[in-house]
C-alpha cells in the first residue's frame, strides 16, 4: 500500500455502521455476513432487518468467500467521470457457496460457471476496498 493510503479508522468512518463489520473483516482476510438469529438464514449486503422474516436479531458470521459465478458483463463506459481511467471492466454476479449472491469486479474474460473467490481490492475512493472475484484455477 502507498503512504497515502488512508489509515484504517479513516476507512472506517467513511463507510455505513451497518456495513462496517463487513469491511473490517475483509481488510483483516475475513469474509463476514449478516446472518438472522431468528430464522439462522445469511444475507447480502448488510441491512437493519433480514430480508428472509424481519427480524432484526442479526449477527455477523465468518463464511467462505468462494463461489459460482453466475452472470457476468462487461461495460466499457464509466458510470462515473471518475472510473473513465478504467473502463472496459467486467462485472459479475457471484453466488457464494454459502447460499449468498453479491456483485464484484472480475478478470475481463470471466464467464459464467468459473469459480472465484471474493477479496477486498484497495481503491482511493471511499468505502476505500471494492470486492473482485478472484478466478479459482
């Protein structure tokens, strides 16, 4: 990491307080989701209420980050002026061994199928780590 890369706590600020878990945990090599303590089904991304029952008993458990790529797309204009440096880049739709589905950057030729792992990637822009399927070969 460069010298100018923001200091953890920094990092933390920027993102939601229900999202921080998450980010923390990918920065410390941990992949964490909120899991509902009433009906013990895990979802993404990180929200007040489960999305399965309603409940807000939630707690958040480490899972394996490995998954099946199940859409993929590749978009070659920015949606922002600030990504235009990086286009074209692929987005897939990954679905976690865990039952979990999330989307994250990938390699350009990734397609539906391959297996991946999802990581946090530094970037300079808050929330500071983006995810990326990582191809399993």
């Amino acid at each position: 990491m460069s010298a100018d890369w923001p200091a953890a706590e920094e990092r933390l600020r920027a993102r939601d307080p229900l999202s921080r878990p998450f980010w923390a945990g990918l920065e410390e090599g941990r992949f964490l989701v909120p899991v509902c303590r009433a009906c013990e089904r895990p979802h993404f991304y990180p929200r007040p209420l489960c999305p399965h029952c309603g409940s807000r008993e939630l707690a958040f458990e480490a899972t394996s980050p490995d998954g099946v790529v199940i859409s993929a797309t590749t978009l070659s204009r920015a949606p922002e002026p600030q990504w235009e440096g990086e286009v074209p880049y692929t987005l897939a739709v990954v679905r976690l061994d865990a039952g979990i589905s999330l989307m994250a950057r990938a390699p350009n030729d990734t397609k539906p199928g391959d297996r991946v792992r999802i990581a946090g990637e530094p970037i300079a822009a808050p929330p500071f780590l983006r995810l990326v399927a990582i191809r399993e070969d």
